[in-house]
C-alpha cells in the first residue's frame, strides 16, 4: 500500500519554466491537497479538491493551477515559475470531511533560479 | 475564524526527559484535533487524534487529552528518546470544513 505518491522528488527551474507535480493516492480518498512549506512559515494550502471534479483555492493560489485528473490524481502546475515560488511541496489526501486527518506525500522540493 | 496556536521552538531536551508541547485552539463548535510529526527531509505523519471533549489519543508513547474547558490540546511523553526529534504540528478540523488549521509547528531537538 504506497499511500501518497509524489513525484518528482526534487527539481531545480530557471525562472519562467513551467513543470507540473504530480500526485497520487491509493487510499480511495475523496478530498486531496497541495501545501507549500517554507521555513518560518508552517503549511500554506495553495489548493484543494474536495472531490472529484471539484477543486477551489486555498490561501496562497497565485501562480499556481490544479487539475484533478480522476480520483487518484491530482496535479500541481507551475506555469511561469518564480523565484518566490522555490519551496517544499507536500501533496495530501483525506476522507471527506477530513475527521480522519490527512495522508502526507514525502514531498517535493522545488528551486527556482 | 478558528486558529491554532503552538508554543515556539525549538524545545531542547536530554534523552529520557519529560516532553510537554502546548497547543492550544480557537474554535466555534466542536473540532476533531490532531497531532502530526515531521521527521527530517520526510512528510508530514498523523500521530494521534481525539474527536469529542475528554478524548485521550496515543501512540509511540506520545498523548494528548482533548480539553474543552482549557481549549488545549497538549502532547506528551514521559521519556523522549534522540529519535524522537523532529517537528511536531498541532492542527484542528471542524465540521464539513475540508482544510484542517494548523499551528505553526515546534521543532523537538533530543540530546543524547
């Protein structure tokens, strides 16, 4: 049972490069997330996708867009990256409402130069 | 709107020493509260929850009460180890609400 899947694991991007994170669970969760972690700052959920079909802003969406490609799968696109964008990015999914608490991917750190 | 607040870090402790991490939390009605740990260069790990008022979570040695008269949700451990260091995140869900609230995280440093 892999859990949350996160790829890749690292990636270095010029400024202006567009890459997309990809995510996935095995866990048949219905609601998924992207977190941004920068030091000093704790989690900021960027978005999140209450099911599938549906997505909606977190609080720090700017720069960011997000597809949920089926129930498994949901992605994270950077379209014209920014050094403000350099970060580590976790990937979660949850049973919807999330009582059960979240499942972590292990995360991608992304410089951006 | 609900919060969460952790005391600051890093907390510095020796090995087999008593470990206390205070959390506590704003909330309008009745929030399931999690606790989750960060190890280094890893995601984020559940660690233990409690649902409803009184609730005790626990798991590797670690608890925390669910206190609705303090509003808090303090882990502990009577005798942490060196492999016990980490970033412990206190976090709060309430309702139909999708996004959980996190507390800004404490850093646990275990000197051997």
């Amino acid at each position: 049972n892999a859990g949350v899947t996160q790829t890749p694991k690292f990636q270095v991007l010029k400024t202006g490069q567009s890459m997309t994170l990809q995510c996935a669970q095995d866990m048949n969760h219905n609601s998924m997330y992207w977190y941004r972690q920068d030091p000093g700052m704790g989690l900021r959920l960027i978005y999140y996708s209450a099911s599938e079909g549906t997505t909606d802003k977190g609080e720090v969406p700017n720069g960011y867009n997000v597809s949920r490609l089926n129930k498994r799968e949901f992605s994270l696109r950077l379209e014209s990256a920014a050094p403000s964008q350099t970060s580590v990015y976790f990937c979660a999914s949850g049973r919807a409402p999330p009582g059960g608490g979240y499942t972590f991917g292990s995360g991608t750190r992304l410089t951006v130069v | 709107g609900d919060s969460v607040t952790q005391m600051e870090g890093p907390v510095t402790l020796s090995e087999e020493a008593f470990l206390t991490i205070n959390c506590t939390y704003t909330a309008t009605g009745y929030p399931s509260l999690f606790w989750y740990v960060q190890y280094p260069g890893e995601g984020l790990q559940l660690l233990l929850k409690a649902t409803k008022a009184d609730d005790k979570g626990s798991n590797k040695g670690f608890e925390a009460t669910y206190r609705k008269e303090t509003t808090s949700f303090h882990l502990e451990k009577g005798s942490v180890q060196v492999s016990d260091s980490a970033v412990y995140f206190c976090a709060l869900s309430e309702g139909s609400n999708y996004q959980l609230i996190w507390g800004a995280g404490t850093k646990l440093i275990i000197k051997p």
